[in-house]
C-alpha cells in the first residue's frame, strides 16, 4: 500500500520531466540569459548613436572577433579539437572579399555568404589532419597553415596586391537610413554577429550538436555509439572556418584594406587566447573574448610602452589564475554567489 | 591436451546450433602488435556469453574488432549479416551496443544527456523517450539523477549509466567489457543481477569480458576462456566452473 501512491504520484513526472526541467534549468542556470541577452541588444543597437565614431569603430572590431571566436569555440570548445590556424580561415574569408570587390566588383552583400562558403570548403579540406591527428600534432599542423598563409599571401601578387595589400571601398549607408558610415558598418556587423549566434546556438542543440560534444568528451564512446568520428570532426572544423570566413568578410567590409601582415601567426594565437581567456565552451564566451582581443593590446601600450607583449602575457595569466574557466565561468560563479546571498536575506 | 587442442579449431556452438553471432577466424591488432590470432566464436540467440582469460589475453580487442574499432581479418556474421570491417557506426545500427571498458562516460553531459546520445543512431522521438522510461526501470537511480553532470555520478552509478546508455539503442546484441572494473562487490552483483533480467527480459544477446570469472559463470550460459588471442576453451559455464585444471592453468587462479 505504500508503494502504490507513491507510484501514482511518480507516474506523471516523468511526462513532465524535460519540460519541467528545462524550465528549472531555465530559472537557475540559464534563467537571466534571455533577458541578458534582450538588454544588451538593446544597448548594442543604442551605442552607436552615444560614442564618437572611433569608439564605434572599436566596438564593430569587437563584433569581428567575436564572429571569429564563435567559430573557434565551436571546435575548440564544442568538439574538443584545436586549432592555432585559426586565422588563416579568417584571412580566406577577407581576402576572398576582397579580391571579389576588387576584380569583379561583385556587392558587398554577395560577398559574405560567398567568402562564408569559401571559407567552409576550405575548413573541411583542412580538418582532414583533424581526423587522423589528435592534441599537439593537430596544434602543429594548424599553426603551419597559419604560418604559411603570410608568404603564399604575398607571392601571389597580381590577385592579392602583394605586401601593399588591397584598398577597398567600404560599403555605403543608404540614404533612407540616416546613418554615417561607422554607424552603417557597426550595424551589418551586428547583424552578421547575431545571425551567427542564432546559428551556432541552433547547430549545438541539434543532433550535430550532440555529436560534437561526444567526440569532445569520450571518443571511444562517441564511436561505439555510432557517431562517425572523421565525419563530425570535419564538419566542426568546416563550421568553425565557415565563421571564422565570415568575420573575414565583415573585417574587409570594415577596414576597407587587407594584407597579408594582419593575418600573422600572432592572429591565430590571439584569437585561441581570447577564447580561453573568454570562457571555452560557453555562450557569452565569445563576445567577453572578443573585447579582450580587441581592448587589452591597447591597454597593455597605455600600462607600458616599451613592453606591450609581455603585459598582454601577464594579463592573461592572471585571468586563467583568477577564473580558470574564463570570464564567462566567473561571471557564472559571480552569478550563482549573488543569488546565494540573496536567498539568505 | 589432445582435447584441448580438437577445441582450439571451431568452437561447437551453442546447443540447439542457432548462432546469433558467428566468429571466424578472427585477427586483429594496432599497427604491428598483432593481438588476436585467428579467434573461432559462435554466440547463440539470447544467451549470455563470458569471455575470460588473464590479462593481455585480448578480450577488449575482441570487443573492439566486434564492433569495428580496429581493423580485422576473418569474419564476423551477426543473424546471418555480414559485420567484418564494416565500420563501428554500421555496427551500430545493426544493433551491437557496446559499453567501453572504463564506462566511456560524457563526464560535462548530464546523466539524460549520455542516454539520449545511446539513442543517436535511431530516429523516432516518441520510442526514444519511452525507452528512457524502460531504463529507468531497470536503473531507477539514474532518474533521480537525470540532470546531474555524468561525471559526479559514483563508479557504480556510471557503470549502470553506460549500460541504461547502451540499452537505448534497443540492442539485439550487448558487448559488455569488464563491467567489474573497480567497483566494489556488491555492486558488481548487482549490475550482474541487472544485465540477467535485461537479457531474460528483452532477449538480447549478451557478451560480456570479465576477469571475475566467479561472477561472469554466475549469469552465463556458456564461456569462452582467451589467451594470447586464442580461445583455449569454449563450454558451459558449469562445465568452464567445474573444469579446475584449466582454471588454474588458464585463469590462474582456483574457480
């Protein structure tokens, strides 16, 4: 007899439970994101109209990055590979802009899916080494494509303008918007950033998702349940490159101008710091990465002139040291603290 | 000797001769190490099957080659079907689910996350969510567990984890390799008590390699003694039991 209504009463959870539980999940975990992100929406779309055009300039850089950092982080991050290549990828999607703008005048509009598309191709030709190589040999080989891009860049300079680079016209505002030129160009990279945030969002609740996170955590497992191990690792890197082209594109569009020496191997290792610095395998990490790209080089030139490099090291260090999983897990524990307290008054 | 040595070519099968999965001839290795020399198995329909022998004897090898993870020569036939070097995810879909050695556990997933992911090569949401109900019943643990991270799950949790994850595939055939490994005796019984209910209960095949060879011959119809990739000795568990010079030649140690 005492079995059976706690039976009765048990029956229905399990109905109930994903949706209960996502809402529960919801409340506690992820419960102040949606509004998170809802506000800063709207303090992204009002910034523009408050800071001088440079500061606008800078945020635009952020989104950039940012771009790029989302796809990273779905491979580093969401399927547990590495790359210190990363941008090289991003070199592909900028220069394919703008040797299209360039040659064949093509609209800047054609150019972000087609530098985006270029850019997946490539990844998934370049995640060949994924499948066979794992940890530091894959780390390697990366940071080969990324070292090899500056010369190959530079050799073929009838298309790619050589060491001088390509100049490029920047896309104009449409007169019915009102807008200048920063505001213009902070907008479509705010536009770019929140559809690939929609999309990497989406790609990771699906199954290819899952599959990603599998591989990421136990490939042995991974594999006996029929995740074709060589297949995903692929598609990660082609997804991540995809992004990482995108943010390319957006950056011709920005800059106006591209050569080869903004895409250095130092590129590829800022964008893997900014990552881990932001918080792998997070939501917010990203953006949080992306201001850091973006911000501490310069802050590191305002603490010390003479030694930015090594200030910028030491930043980092002491980022890992105080939030080891990046920002984007200290602001979780920030978070999580904060509703501590307050449930105690 | 001589008996021993007639056992070493094919392995008579199980009684009643309907063999399930079939083994032929079987090697196997990594690279240049070459672990499994010609290995002759026959499985029947709904039997619980152990694998035993010391270690390095190649028993997790022989799970692997089973489920495609490692490149083989000779012949693996499941109901007929041809699996030989097909690869793991088409060994899947056959319906072999295999519960790695040391659980394979998605540590950063929650605990309804690993089952789901046991479930990624079927389609068909509705069966996926009635199956995770008919795993709760076999693991109800792991519904009081369901939105906990995998990886605070204790050793004994994870382990029936691994198995509720591997059920999800509604497998015909369960490879389970060393479930006993590191957790505490009554625990292993009791995983052992669970795996014979799912094995009456939804008839499904059941491998499984043990160095506890005490409690693998408990739930198994029939054994299969492993050494240096060779299957020594194949028969029913009371006569692998009752047969104490081969243990002790064999297993080193007193059955």
């Amino acid at each position: 007899m005492t079995t059976g209504p706690t039976e009765v009463t048990d029956k229905p959870a399990p109905a109930a439970a994903p949706a209960r539980g996502g809402i529960l999940a919801r409340v506690t975990g992820a419960g102040w994101r949606r509004p998170a992100v809802a506000v800063l929406l709207v303090l992204a779309c009002y910034a523009p109209f408050q800071l001088v055009p440079f500061r606008v300039f800078q945020l635009t850089m952020v989104l950039v990055y940012a771009v790029a950092l989302l796809g990273l982080n779905l491979l580093v991050g969401h399927a547990g590979q590495i790359s210190l290549g990363h941008g090289a990828f991003m070199a592909v999607g900028a220069y394919g802009a703008a040797i299209m703008l360039d040659r064949w005048d093509v609209p800047h509009l054609v150019t972000l899916p087609a530098a985006a598309a270029l850019a997946f191709v490539l990844g998934l030709g370049l995640g060949l080494p994924a499948v066979r190589l794992r940890g530091l040999y894959l780390a390697l080989v990366t940071l080969a494509i990324a070292i090899f891009l500056v010369p190959l860049l530079k050799r073929f300079e009838s298309v790619t303008g050589g060491s001088m680079g390509l100049t490029l016209a920047k896309p104009a505002p449409p007169a019915w918007t009102g807008l200048a030129e920063d505001q213009w160009l902070y907008f479509l990279a705010l536009a770019v950033t929140v559809t690939a945030f929609l999309l990497a969002h989406g790609l990771l609740r699906s199954r290819v998702g899952r599959a990603l996170h599998a591989v990421r955590d136990n490939e042995t497992a991974a594999e006996v349940m029929g995740v074709r191990l060589p297949f995903y690792k692929r598609l990660a890197f082609a997804w991540s490159a995809m992004f990482a082209g995108a943010a390319g594109c957006v950056y011709t569009w920005v800059i106006g101008f591209v050569s080869p020496d903004s895409f250095a191997v130092t590129l590829s290792i800022t964008l893997l710091a900014g990552l881990v610095v932001g918080g792998l395998g997070s939501f917010a990490g990203p953006l949080l990465g992306g201001l850091f790209v973006m911000f501490v080089p310069g802050i590191s030139q305002d603490i010390n002139d003479a030694a930015p490099g090594v200030i910028f090291g030491l930043l980092i260090i002491v980022v890992m040291y105080v939030a080891p999983t990046g920002l984007a897990g200290l602001a979780g524990r920030l978070a999580r603290s904060t509703k501590r307290i307050l449930r105690k008054e | 000797m001589n008996e021993r040595a007639g056992e070493r070519g094919a392995d008579p099968g199980p009684p009643g001769g309907d063999a399930f999965l079939t083994v032929t001839d079987l090697h196997a290795g990594y690279g240049e190490a070459r672990v499994l020399h010609g290995v002759n198995l026959t499985v029947g329909r709904g039997e619980i099957c152990a694998i035993l022998g010391p270690n390095g004897a190649g028993k997790t090898t022989l799970l692997r080659a089973l489920s495609g993870m490692v490149r083989v020569r000779g012949a693996v036939r499941l109901d007929g079907a041809d699996l030989t070097r097909r690869p793991p995810d088409a060994v899947a879909r056959r319906g072999v689910a295999h519960v790695p050695e040391g659980r394979g556990t998605f540590m950063p997933l929650t605990v309804e996350e690993n089952l789901r992911l046991g479930a990624f090569v079927r389609r068909g949401r509705g069966e996926v969510e009635a199956d995770l109900e008919r795993i709760h019943g076999y693991f109800p643990v792991l519904r009081e567990r369901l939105r906990q991270p995998a990886g605070s799950l204790s050793g004994g949790e994870q382990q029936m984890l691994a198995i509720g994850r591997a059920l999800m595939l509604r497998p015909r055939l369960l490879l389970l390799d060393e479930p006993s490994l590191g957790l505490a005796p009554i625990v292993t019984r009791e995983l052992f008590r669970i795996v014979q209910t799912i094995n009456e209960q939804e008839r499904t095949t059941v491998v499984v390699v043990e160095q506890n060879a005490h409690l693998a011959l408990d739930v198994a119809g029939r054994a299969h003694v492993l050494e240096t990739g060779r299957i020594v000795l194949s028969g029913s568990a009371e006569r692998i039991r009752a047969d104490e010079q081969v243990a002790q030649s064999y297993l080193g140690y007193r059955v």
